[in-house]
C-alpha cells in the first residue's frame, strides 16, 4: 500500500512469487525483484500509475537479466506477478508459472489469455518477447462482485475450473472453511 500520500495516486501495488527450485543460493531473488518493483513504482514524480508500472517492471526484467548473466538457471526457475489496483483499474504483469485468474458474472476467466478482442473493457501491451521477463502488461476495468486469484499453477491441482467457480459463489467464510 502507499506509504504517503503522495504515493496514494499511484494505488496499491501486489507482488507474489515463487522460487520453484528452491536453491538456496537463489532463495532472495523473489524478495529483491519484488523489491525492484515496488522502489521503482512508488517513485515521486508527475507520471500516472500505468508509466510507473511499467517502468517498475523494466528495472525488474533489468534486474533478472543481470542475474541470468551469472546464472541462467535462477531466472528460469522464478515466478512472480505484480498487481497494480488504481480506482477501478487494474494492471498487471507476470513471469514464470503464474496463474491469473478472474471471477465475474458466475465464470471464471484466465486473464493472461484474453486479448483486447476477447475483452473490450481490456488491453494487453507487448513490452519485451525475451523468455522469463515481464513481457506484457494486461489491464482492464473492476466492477462490482469482481474476484481474482493471483496464484502458482499449484492451484489448478487443488481446484478445477468449476470448483473455483463454486468457491467465489460462496460468502468469505465459506470460502474459508473450504480453502
């Protein structure tokens, strides 16, 4: 969340992510990605959240291109996904294993797969094509009743499609004793 009010403009900002190999030597690159992310995002100058946001995300790739460079096999084992929420927008970008799903009008949607023809509320921005870097940013509209899930694919094994379908018709306690 923003820390000042300066920074309340931009919205807040979600990073989560994994390290799927668990080297320990590479046990801080989720951390300092995520760290990457929100120093360059929460930045005090006139831009709007959508230029900070990809500005964030272009230190990131940065950051994990000069890791590659010592180390090719730490950047391919990360996953990670960073949210930004500014009013009623969303944006967001992953890499790696990343699910990124959203529950609106009772079926639920893999946003990573729409397209500005699937979605017209929605746009998807090609910003790099490299392998294990944020490449796109995704952003559309939040309505009302909106739910997402920002997860490792690990969740698909624990619920179908239905099933998630079924858990954000529930109330959150009942959402709760089911998760």
């Amino acid at each position: 969340e923003p820390s000042n009010i300066e920074e309340e403009r931009l919205g807040n900002l979600y990073i989560i992510g994994r390290l799927e190999n668990r080297k320990s030597e590479f046990e801080f690159l989720p951390n300092l990605v995520a760290s990457v992310i929100k120093r360059e995002f929460y930045k005090l100058d006139d831009a709007n959240a959508e230029l900070h946001f990809e500005n964030a995300l272009k230190k990131a790739n940065a950051s994990l291109a000069d890791i590659a460079k010592t180390n090719a096999d730490a950047a391919e084992d990360i996953g990670i996904c960073a949210t930004n929420i500014s009013g009623s927008n969303i944006r967001f970008a992953k890499t790696g294993n990343i699910v990124t799903l959203l529950f609106r009008d009772g079926k639920v949607t893999d946003m990573s797969k729409q397209s500005k023809t699937d979605n017209a509320d929605g746009s998807t921005r090609k910003t790099k094509s490299k392998k294990n870097t944020f490449s796109s940013v995704i952003s559309g509209m939040i309505y009302p009743g909106d739910k997402f899930i920002f997860a490792t694919e690990k969740i698909i094994d624990l619920f179908s499609e239905k099933g998630i379908a079924k858990l954000f018709s529930l109330n959150l306690d009942g959402q709760a004793e089911i998760i």
